[in-house]
C-alpha cells in the first residue's frame, strides 16, 4: 500500500451495484467495453482481489461503512440496525469539515433503513415519501413485520408481492437523475465550500435489465429474449435465454461506463478532478446462471457475486495493483486515510490472511421458492478464502450444516482444510436486537409534509429494482 499526501482531499465514493469482475477490462482484458473505467484504472490503485462481506446491498454497506462483519452489525438482506448513534466512516468526513452528500436511487440506502444519518444532504428521488413521518412508519412496519413469526411473515410477504406488482413501473435505475444530480452537486461546489464526500450509487448493472436501446442492439440483445427481470423469476419462467441474459447484462454495463465517464468528466469540467479521490468498486456482484441456473445474489455466494470490483484513483499517487486479498470493510480505514484525513490503516488489518463473509437466511422472494426446492435456496451462508481455496458453509432451516470447498484456480472441489472450517465456524451469528429506533431522525432536513401516502414512492421503488 502506498502512502498517501498528508494534503486532504475531496473524495467521490462511485458504487456500481452488481457489477462482476469479469466484465470489467481491468480484471478481464478480453473485455472491450468498459472504456471510461479503464482510464481510470490506468492511473488508479486496482486491487484484483477484493471480496464483499455479503452479497447484498444493504448488508455490503453496513459492512463498508462500519468495519464490521455483517454478524456483527446485524444487518441483513432487509433489515437494518442502524441508528443516529452508530459511527460510520462517513462520520469521520463530518467531523473534518467536510461536506458529505449521498445520491442513490438504491432504495436500501435511504432514511428509511437507518444508511445516511452521517450525510448532510441525501437525494433518493424519493419525492415526497422522503420525509421524517414516512421515515418512522417505514420503520415501525419494518418492525413490525420482523417481530412476526417466520410462517406469518411468508404470508403476509406473498400478499405485499401481489400488491406491489400491481404497481405500472418503467426506467427503474434512475441513472441519468443520479448522473444529473452528480454533475449539478459538483458544479455548485465554490471556491469557499470546502471539501467534500460525495457517494453515489449507479443501478445499471442490477436486475431489471432496461439499457438503453443502442446498448441492447450493440450485444445483439433480441427485443422478445426470454430474460428474467427480477430474482422471482428464477422460479417463475419456463425457459430462461442465459445466452441473452449475459447479453443484456453486458449492455447494462457498456451502459454503466459511459456513466462513469459522465461523473469523471464533471469532475474535470468543474475543476476538482485534481483534488479528488475517486473510489470506484461494486458492492457485490450478479449470478447470471453459473452453477445450474443461479440468477442474482439473493439465494447464491459463488466467486460471481462475493468477487468485486476495487479500485482508487489518488491524484498524487501513482498507477499501482495490489494482489492480495481486501475486504470491502477495509474502505471504513482506507476511504478516510486516503482522503488525507486519517493516518494509515495497520496493513496486517487491510490485507487479512483469511477474508470472510456472510449472509442470513433470505428475506425477500421466498414465497416463490416451491416447496420442494425450500432446502435448496432458504439458507444462511458464511465464506472464508485463503490462499486460492474457499469453503462455503451453509445452514439450512432446521440448522444442519454442510460444507463445501474449492480451489479457485483449478476451479474444482477439494476436501474441505479443517483450518478454514474453523474459521467459518468462528464468524458467528447476528445478534438478536431491535430494529433502529423509530425516533431517530432522518438527517435530510426535510419535514413531515406530503401530498401523498408516504410509502408509495418506497413501495414503487422496491418493485422497480426487483426486490418484490
């Protein structure tokens, strides 16, 4: 790891949900349509083995954001136990004066999860749902709905699916109001502002699959290909096209650079580029039907989705790529040290012998698993990596484990080394705790006022980005 200036520095934190490593040219150099990404890799630390610590959103974040293991902070694929009291990283940018925005269409990062107490201005285009009333029944239902038993909550989900696909939904990503919204935050920063953290989250590469029509025509994605547009899908379509799956994905992230090309060049029309670090990573990755048929990342921790992309662009540090294994928990010391704001994190802490991760057991789409695949999908993971192998532990319902290894370079299955058995033992479970407190503000400024009911737009969004 290089040392960095002692000069503090603007920092842009650039999630790319759901993007895999292999369809990024900086880790697959058969790649040829990820351009603007490359030229940032080009003058960028890339770190070619960075792991997630689950393979979800809300829980990545949580992880990101704290330092912690996803056992340890509790966050799950829907639940958060984040409140006003719990530090983040993004505190720390707070603290030095900074000014810390987030811009995200990603519905779990948003008030109404507990994700950005520690940002001074939020924009979900949540319209009038973003408010404090709509924040604490979001809450309070959310509480609610976990305090139920497991046999009633999977009634009671089936019935919000029915409700929520009712719901006329189109362009769901918000990609050019996130890259609007990115480019106007950045011109109206003056001499006089100071510095500031801005995060900023960009959907394409998720599920559904809408990429602009000249993206979908250059990969030859066909306008009736049978493709699945959300993870109930899986258990729902007869013949899924993963020829056109891979297609459509490729699409979305051909797509997706052109985006990052967006952001970077309004760093450098607005004069920051030189004073900024960008972080750009993805927060996990997308099964896109490896191993019999695995779409997504709810139901899955294969290398496709626990394997991210990692890579910071320092202005005064040199083109550099780091080979030893990272966890994306790391970036809580990492993000700050390199902003010029913290000193330099313990690298025997950055670069871990062991990498781990972990998932509980799913909590959305269940009511479409058939019964006679529950096992098969209704279970709760936990990886270790080391040295070029894995070993995968997976619980199902009634508590029974089973263990799988494998030797990521010969890509097979080997005895499983009782070493990193003992280590996916040891990670733990999630501690029972309540779900963040409904009192606690939601740090946007905004009041309780609206024209509308409060969850609607929340409940649109969830339809949108296919997670009901």
């Amino acid at each position: 790891m290089q040392d960095a200036v002692s000069d503090e520095r603007n920092v842009v934190f650039l999630v790319l949900d759901s993007l895999r490593t292999d369809r990024v040219s900086a880790y697959n150099p058969a790649v040829e349509f990820t351009d603007h990404i490359q030229e940032l890799a080009d003058s960028a630390t890339v770190f070619e083995n960075a792991v997630t610590q689950a393979p979800w959103t809300l829980p990545s974040h949580a992880s990101m954001f704290t330092g912690e293991y996803p056992w340890e902070h509790g966050t799950t694929h829907a639940r958060s136990y984040f409140d006003d009291g719990r530090k983040t990283f993004v505190s720390a940018f707070r603290e030095a004066g900074y000014d810390t925005a987030a811009i995200t269409p990603n519905v779990w990062i948003t008030p109404h999860k507990g994700m950005t107490g520690d940002f001074d201005h939020v924009e979900n285009f949540l319209g009038t749902a973003d408010n404090r009333l709509s924040v604490r029944l979001s809450r309070a239902f959310a509480k609610f709905y976990h305090s139920l038993g497991e046999t009633p909550r999977r009634v009671l989900g089936r019935q919000i699916d029915r409700v929520f696909r009712a719901f006329d939904v189109d362009d769901s990503t918000r990609s050019e109001e996130t890259v609007e919204a990115v480019t106007d935050y950045l011109g109206d920063r003056g001499d006089d502002d100071g510095n500031f953290f801005l995060y900023a989250n960009l959907m394409e590469p998720h599920e559904p699959y809408r990429p602009p029509k000249r993206y979908a025509e250059r990969h030859g994605v066909a306008e009736d290909a049978a493709i699945p547009h959300r993870q109930k899908d899986v258990f729902t379509m007869d013949d899924i096209d993963f020829d056109q799956l891979e297609r459509v994905y490729d699409a979305s992230v051909d797509y997706t650079d052109d985006l990052v090309g967006r952001v970077v060049a309004a760093l450098e029309d607005n004069g920051l580029r030189e004073d900024t670090v960008v972080v750009l990573l993805s927060d996990h990755g997308q099964a896109l039907g490896e191993h019999g048929g695995d779409f997504g990342h709810q139901f899955t921790v294969s290398e496709s989705v626990v394997n991210v992309v990692l890579m910071v662009d320092h202005p005064d540090l040199e083109a550099d790529t780091v080979v030893e294994p990272i966890e994306l928990r790391s970036l809580s010391d990492l993000v700050p040290y390199y902003a010029g704001i913290r000193p330099a994190p313990d690298p025997d802490d950055v670069f871990p012998e062991t990498v781990l991760g972990g998932c509980e057991f799913p909590e959305n789409f269940t009511g479409y698993i058939p019964a006679d695949r529950w096992d098969d999908y209704y279970r709760k993971h936990r990886y270790a990596k080391r040295d070029g192998v894995k070993v995968v532990k997976s619980v199902t319902e009634d508590g029974a484990a089973t263990y799988e290894a494998y030797d990521l370079e010969a890509d097979k299955s080997i005895p499983v080394p009782p070493d990193l058995k003992a280590a996916v033992d040891a990670t733990g479970d999630v501690a029972s705790g309540d779900i963040e407190s409904d009192d606690s503000e939601s740090g946007d400024g905004t009041d309780d006022a609206g024209d509308r009911p409060v969850d609607d737009a929340v409940a649109d969004r969830l339809e949108q980005l296919g997670y009901r």
